[in-house]
C-alpha cells in the first residue's frame, strides 16, 4: 500500500505540475483563460461521471450534493479561477513553487479543523522556511516572464488559492474516510462545471476560434491534469493526512520550472532557485513530521 500511495503522488504531481505548462501554452494559442477553466473541468467533469457509469455506480444523493458543494468551491472552483488567472502574470514555474506551500498552509488548517493534525515545532520550522522563500520572490520581483510578468499580482491570486484550496483539502479530509471515492468526487466536479462553464458564457463566449492545438491542450488538462489527480488526492484523503495528500504540491514546482524553462523558454533565475529552494525545504521539514503512512483505511478502492 505504501507504494501505491506514492505511485498516487507522483502521477498527481505529474498530471498538476504539467497542467500549468499547458495553460501558459493554451494562452499562447489564443484561448482565454475563461474559456481554459470551462472547458477543462466540462472535460473533466464527462470523463468522471463515465467512469461512473462503466462501474455501474448510482449517482450521489442529496447528502452528498450538499457536500460537494462546499468541498468543490473551496477545493476544485475557486483555485481553478484564481490559479488561471496567476499564470497569465508568471511563468508556470513561478507558480508551481507558490502552489508548493499548499502542505504548510494544509498544516495550518489541519491544525485548527483536524485534532489529530495539530502544529508542532517542525511543522512551524518548515513554514518559517517558506515564508522566506516567498519573501525572496516577492520582494526581488522574479516572475519567470522578465518585464512582461507581474510578480505581485500573481503571487496575490496565487497565494489566494493556496489558502482557499489547502481549506478544501482539510474539509475533504475530515470526511472522505466515510464516503466512496467517485461519490465524493462527482458533485465536486459537476458543481465545478455548474459555476466555471455559465462564466466562461458570460466572459468569453462560445470556444468557436479555438486552434486544435488549444483544444488538445484544454483535453490534457481535462483529463491528465484534472480527473486522474483529483481522483487520486481523495484516494489518497481516505488512507494518509491531509498534509501527506497534498504532498504532490512538492513536486509540481520541480516539473513546472523544468518544463517551463524546456518548452516554454520561461526565465529560472537563481534568485528563483533561492526562494522556490527555501519553499521545498519547508515542505521537506512539514513532511518529516507527519507519521509514516498506514495501512489502507476502511475507504474502497478506485478500482476493482
């Protein structure tokens, strides 16, 4: 179980730290940014619910609607909106190691929500660490895009949807070990769908002038980037801490500046490297004082 727990996180990891990649590539196509978070979490939102359908899986009650709908607004709505909206003004790298703090601000909400997850001093250390790699970001202004980026704004949206997602995740947590994975999933997903598809309408209208490159890349982020990690983290959620679930944060800045740089000519300063070094190094400390992972909880598998 140990290994398919960090099998979980590494192709979570991969699925969300290849994502940002593709939305700063889907916005050099020419898609808007409302049109990319419709558009990925309709995709999205069909590949779960067929997925439901083949497992021959009823759709949730009114129970758990009620409770998707807080968990997919704080956990899948809100961060889709404000991280799409950071990217425009950074490069994917530079946001991958702001979203890497989403395990310390998971810290900290899991201390005040879960008692079995409260703060203690190396939890406190890595977030201490953090904060002053985020200083050396914001303060020297490196956005990964030179003068064409806005470090602040984006550091602004970005760190919004930390805080607001890192919520999510504890919420998620506190009951996904009573609930089937799909069954969780599903009105998150659909409710995503409910309140990101009417705003890209209202925004940007119909996708009609979309490049089939753009449209490939909104499909990747659909699926590799949204339905297989999300499925995953609350896989995960029934079976590990809300801290450890949110792990896959710690690898998203390291595929997101590599790729960036690679496929994308983004910029990787070493003043970037000082910061994101400073954000993984508390990451490191607040992963090191969560217990080893358990044995598979009481939750059912995703398959099978």
């Amino acid at each position: 179980m140990r290994a398919r727990i960090w099998a979980a996180i590494i192709i979570s990891s991969v699925g969300w730290g290849t994502a940002g990649i593709a939305t700063r590539a889907a916005l050099r196509e020419g898609v808007g940014p409302y049109t990319i978070m419709g558009i990925r979490i309709v995709i999205a939102t069909a590949a779960l619910f067929a997925y439901r359908m083949l497992r021959r899986r009823r759709l949730p009650d009114a129970a758990m609607w009620r409770l998707g709908a807080v968990i997919g607004l704080t956990n899948i709505t809100a961060p889709y909106i404000l991280f799409t909206l950071a990217v425009q003004h950074a490069s994917a790298g530079f946001l991958g190691l702001l979203i890497a703090n989403i395990p310390l601000v998971t810290a900290i909400w899991a201390h005040f929500l879960l008692p079995d997850e409260k703060m203690n001093q190396r939890k406190a250390l890595g977030l201490s660490l953090a904060v002053g790699g985020l200083a050396v970001l914001l303060v020297t202004g490196e956005s990964g895009l030179g003068d064409a980026g806005r470090a602040g704004l984006s550091a602004a949206l970005a760190l919004g949807g930390v805080v607001v997602s890192s919520f999510g995740g504890v919420h998620a947590r506190r009951h996904a070990p009573n609930h089937e994975v799909l069954d969780l999933a599903g009105p998150q997903f659909a409710l995503g769908a409910a309140v990101l598809l009417p705003l890209m309408l209202a925004i940007e209208g119909l996708p009609t002038a979309v490049s089939a490159a753009g449209w490939g890349l909104m499909v990747y982020m659909a699926l590799a980037g949204t339905f297989m990690p999300f499925v995953l983290f609350f896989w995960m959620l029934q079976r590990v801490s809300a801290t450890t679930a949110s792990l896959p944060s710690y690898v998203i800045p390291v595929i997101a500046l590599a790729g960036g740089a690679w496929l994308l000519d983004e910029q990787v300063s070493w003043l970037m490297a000082v910061g994101g070094g400073l954000i993984l190094a508390g990451v490191v400390f607040t992963e090191g004082a969560e217990p080893a992972l358990p044995p598979a909880g009481p939750g059912p598998e995703v398959a099978g």
